[in-house]
C-alpha cells in the first residue's frame, strides 16, 4: 500500500516537471527526475521566488539560455505589477485622505477595503470595524456615505448613473427626495439633463401630495386668501410647522401680517398658547384641572407665578377651590425664591413684597432683607465701622429716611451727633433734603426765608452754586423786611465766599450791614472773607464786631478752621497757623495739631 502511494507521488512529480519544462522552455534538458536540479529552480520561478546567481550560472551551464529569459521576464513582469500595486495603493490613500498609514500594500487590510469602497462595493460589519479601531475615520464616513448613496440609487431607480462616490450631485438630490424635500429648479433640471426619469417620476409623486397637504393645510389654518399654490411660497413651510406644533419665529409672523392672514396668526398664537398652557400645567402639578383651552383662568394665573409673581389673593382662592394646593406651594415657593435673588442682588424688596413676606409668615427673609439692606446702606453712606448691625439700630431707621429722600427728626441728628456719625455722606445727604424742603416750602408758601434756610443748607451739602442760584436776582426792592434782605445777602455772600468769588461776597456782606447793622453774620462773614484774602488782622477786627454783636468766639474758630480746611498753599496755610499760634497758642492750639495732621497725609 505504501509502495502504490510512493509511486504515484513519483508519476504526480515527473507529470509536474514536465509541465514546468514546458511551460519555461527546457524541454531540451533530458532528465526527467524529479530530484534534477533543474526541477528544484523551476519550482522556485514558479513561486515567484528570486533566482540566485549561483542557479543562473547552473541553467546557463545545461544551455538552457530560454529558460533562463523566460524566468528573468516573468521577474521583471512581477517586478513591475508589484510597483503597479503599490502605485494605485498610494493614489487610493491620496483620494480617501488617509495620510497616517505607512504599512506595506502586500500587508495591509486597508488596501482591500480601499478597493471595495472605490469600486461601489459594501463593506462587511468586520471591515467597519478594522476601520474604526485603526484610526481611519474618514474612510469609515466615506464608505459608509457612498453606501447610502448606492442604497438610495436603488431606491429611487437612479442606478443607470454610474457614479456611486457621495460627492456626485446626485447624491445631495436623493436625499433631499428621500425626506420629501423640494427641489431647487436646477436641481429639477439637473435630473432631466441626465434622463434619470424614473426617479424624476418619484419627485412628481411627492410635488403631487405635497401640493394637496398644501391646500389642506391652507383650509385648515385659514389661509386660503392666499392664492398662489407654489410650493416653494413662504407659506408653505410656515403652515407645515404649525401642523407638526412648532412655534413660529418673529419673521414668519411678520410675513404672515404682511399677507393680511390674521386668522391664520391667531391660530397660530391659539396654538403656542395650547402648548404653553399644558406645559405650564405640568411645570405647577395642576394637570389635573382638564380645560385646556389658554382662555382659561388657571393660564392667566399660572402664567402669572412663572413669570415670579406673587398670587394674588382672588388667584389663591380660585386655586384652592380647585384642590390645586401643590400649585399654590410651588407658586409660593418660586416667588420666594425670586425676592431672595432680589435680595442678594440689591437688598431693596418694596413695600408690597414686605407686606406679602408678613402675610404669608416669612419673618425670616424680611429679616434677611433688613440685615442686607442695612448692611448696604451702611457701607453707601460710609458708616460701615458701625458694630451694631442690628436692623433695630436707629441708625438703620435714619438711613431708611435717607434713602427715601425723607426729613429726619432732630433727635435723629442728635443721636447721630453723640454717636459721631454726623458728617460725611450724611451729613451731606440731611442737608440736601433739608435744602429741597425748604425750597418746596418757599413754593408753597412765598417765604423767603426759605429761601435763607434752602441756601444755608445747600451751602453746608456743598452745593454753593445751586444756593447762588437760588438766591439770584433777588428783589431787594420790593422785600420790606430789612433783617430778611440782610440774611438773603449773608446767606449769598457766603456762597459766593465758598466759591472763592470774595470781591462778590464783600459787596453782599456790606449790603447785609446797612440793612441789619446789629446782626452779627454780616460782620462774621466780613472777618471770615479777610481771612480767606490773608488780612489776618482786619479780619479779627471784623470778627470782633460780630462778637460784640452777639457772635461766640468759638464760632469764629469754626469760621477759620473752614478756612484753613479749604487752604491749599501750603505757605499761606503755615502762616495762617504762625499768625494764631503769636496770638494766642493756648485758644488756637488746635491749629498747630492740624498743621502736624496734614503733614503726616504726607
């Protein structure tokens, strides 16, 4: 049995070489044993193997110079398909865009699927997959696009086209056919040019059943007025959206106006109004409450807490009448929330807000609303170094007034005195709001001396140029009360004083003297103008005066400490300070302190 074996092996290998000696044109050689030399090199040309030097010599050896060309064309012809492979691999990468792959062709997976994909063939799911895991996304998309492209040429009977790549026009044209999307009139024509008619018989089919939805739609919503069928008119799409419940934007409205389709607007409005009211029911548990209709009263109300209202108190009963209590909590809940953001961005919630706070039990936000009030009105009027941060301080009470523009009492300027909280922002705050008073007053009234009191006050909130202008062309003439002329005329000339306009303030300060020569301010306000002007001792002179008329020598000080305030010559301020300090260190120690202080700012 194995002799039978062996022997037919042998008859299969002679068989075999013979036809290799045929097939290389040796048949010129004689032997014909398969374990020649001859058969070893002819299988190996056969197998595509290189030829050694030492095997060309051999055959050239026997004369077997035919056989030795046949092998040496046949390597040069695979020489030649192999740069042939690896040429059409490199523009195949190229075209795909697959730029980071360097593995050879005869190795490579990709050069397989390259190929598939170029010649319109499918991919398996494993192919998809090597793709994805390799990094070649963008042939993955490409395959995958170009695949669509084929399914849909055969869908809509367009594979008489003979391109399958996704960048064919066609491929933009199918799928807009294939969500029944309208063609541009180039399109139309494009399709035409390439005699695609059997897929131009689908888009007819569509054009047909769009136009019928298209005055369908028209009766539905009102807009038969509108008499063009065009299925490329702006109505169109318009309609369609509110058949699949999509608002409409401002635009569309607009166009809508400009056809004069109001029936079709007010449908419109009906139906984002529908959609808002049951969305709205969900947002505020109040599903069970059936009408839907945003006529409904519960829309207006629940329209009312998502826009952070409060409930009012018809609203709450109407709610509770309907079991609709979770409604009502979270409509609380959500104005709540909308005072405490209030509160947080500027600690101000009206009166109104307050009293719904108290009304509803909220002691605990108006008391967070009191704290972060005072805290920012404290730090707006500079006090913040305050300790006392309680919202019973009548500091809180006072700023409260303030802020609202209202007067507060003398015990509250007292207080604020004995707590050195008297000066700066508030200082110039109560005196603007005395100032306006006494101006409305003046209104009221015809007093003049409002006028006196108006300008004294706007004058200590530095405001002398609106106290100038109050007490402009006054009619001296006609005012018969001389003591009411001479503090018009202090008064003014105090101003014009302040705005360094002293030769004015003199003329003013004079005129008060004849018309009131026993009151004291006139002559106070003559020393304290020689001052200002460096005639230390006339204006002591004038000081004098005024004491003599009634004046206090610390009012005098005041006079000059103002003055050594608004001083900015620092030589003129040192002389000043020298002239006291000569004249009485003891009475004007204060100003040797003050010159030391403004040093140290230095």
């Amino acid at each position: 049995m194995t002799t039978i074996n062996t022997d037919q092996d042998y008859q299969n290998r002679v068989k075999h070489f013979t036809a290799l000696k045929d097939k290389y044109q040796a048949n010129s050689y004689q032997n014909l044993s398969p374990n020649s030399p001859l058969y070893f090199i002819l299988r190996k040309a056969d197998l595509g193997i290189e030829i050694l030097d030492l095997e060309d010599i051999w055959l050239q050896k026997e004369n077997l110079l035919a056989t030795v060309q046949v092998i040496r064309n046949q390597q040069q012809q695979r020489s030649k398909h192999r740069v042939d492979l690896g040429v059409e691999f490199t523009k195949l990468k190229s075209k795909y865009q697959v730029n980071n792959d360097h593995t050879s062709w005869a190795v490579s997976p990709l050069y397989l699927i390259l190929c598939k994909v170029d010649s319109g063939n499918f991919l398996t799911e494993k192919e998809f997959n090597w793709l994805i895991s390799n990094g070649f996304k963008k042939v993955n998309s490409i395959a995958i696009e170009n695949q669509k492209f084929i399914s849909l040429k055969s869908k809509y009977n367009a594979n008489k086209y003979q391109d399958f790549h996704s960048d064919s026009p066609l491929y933009s044209i199918l799928k807009k056919i294939d969500i029944s999307e309208l063609l541009t009139e180039s399109e139309y024509k494009w399709l035409i040019e390439q005699e695609l008619s059997e897929t131009l018989e689908f888009v007819k089919q569509q054009e047909a059943t769009r136009r019928n939805e298209f005055i369908q739609l028209k009766e539905k919503y009102q807009a038969t007025k509108y008499k063009s069928g065009s299925l490329s008119s702006p109505l169109y799409p318009i309609l369609q959206k509110l058949e699949a419940e999509e608002n409409l934007i401002d635009t569309e409205l607009t166009w809508l106006k400009e056809q004069e389709l109001i029936e079709t607007i007010t449908i419109a409005e009906e139906k984002e109004k529908t959609k808002e009211f049951a969305a709205l029911k969900i947002k505020y548990q109040a599903t069970e409450y059936e009408d839907i209709s945003p006529k409904s009263h519960l829309y207006k109300v629940l329209k009312n807490i998502d826009s952070g209202n409060s409930l009012g108190g018809q609203d709450v009963n109407f709610l509770k009448k309907r079991k609709l209590l979770e409604t009502i909590k979270l409509a609380n809940d959500k104005y709540i929330n909308h005072l405490k953001s209030k509160i947080e961005e500027n600690g101000l919630l009206t009166d109104s807000e307050i009293e719904w706070l108290k009304n509803n039990g909220r002691e605990d936000i108006i008391s967070l609303v009191q704290k972060r009030l005072f805290s920012i009105l404290k730090s707006k009027y500079a006090v913040s170094n305050y300790q006392d941060q309680s919202p019973n301080s009548p500091l809180y009470l006072i700023l409260q007034k303030l802020e609202k523009d209202e007067r507060i009492e003398p015990k509250d300027v007292g207080w604020l005195q004995e707590n050195d909280l008297f000066y700066g922002k508030i200082w110039t705050k109560y005196h603007i709001i005395e100032a306006n008073f006494y101006q409305q007053e003046f209104k009221r009234t015809g007093n003049r001396w409002n006028l006196v009191n108006a300008s004294s006050h706007l004058r200590k909130a530095d405001r002398s140029k609106s106290a100038l202008e109050l007490t402009d062309n006054l009619p001296l003439n006609s005012i018969k009360d001389n003591k009411l002329k001479s503090a018009l005329l202090t008064t003014r000339g105090g101003a014009f004083r302040d705005c360094d306009k002293l030769d004015d303030a003199e003329i003013c300060a004079l005129q008060a003297m004849k018309y009131q020569a026993d009151s004291h301010h006139p002559y106070t306000l003559m020393g304290a103008i020689c001052y200002q002007q460096g005639k230390y001792f006339e204006g002591d002179k004038w000081f004098n005066e005024a004491i003599k008329r009634g004046a206090k020598p610390l009012d005098m000080d005041s006079e000059i400490k103002s003055i050594l305030n608004k001083t900015k010559d620092e030589k003129q301020r040192q002389e000043l300070v020298n002239y006291l300090l000569k004249k009485d260190p003891n009475r004007y120690a204060w100003a040797k302190n003050y010159l030391k202080k403004q040093q140290d700012k230095k």
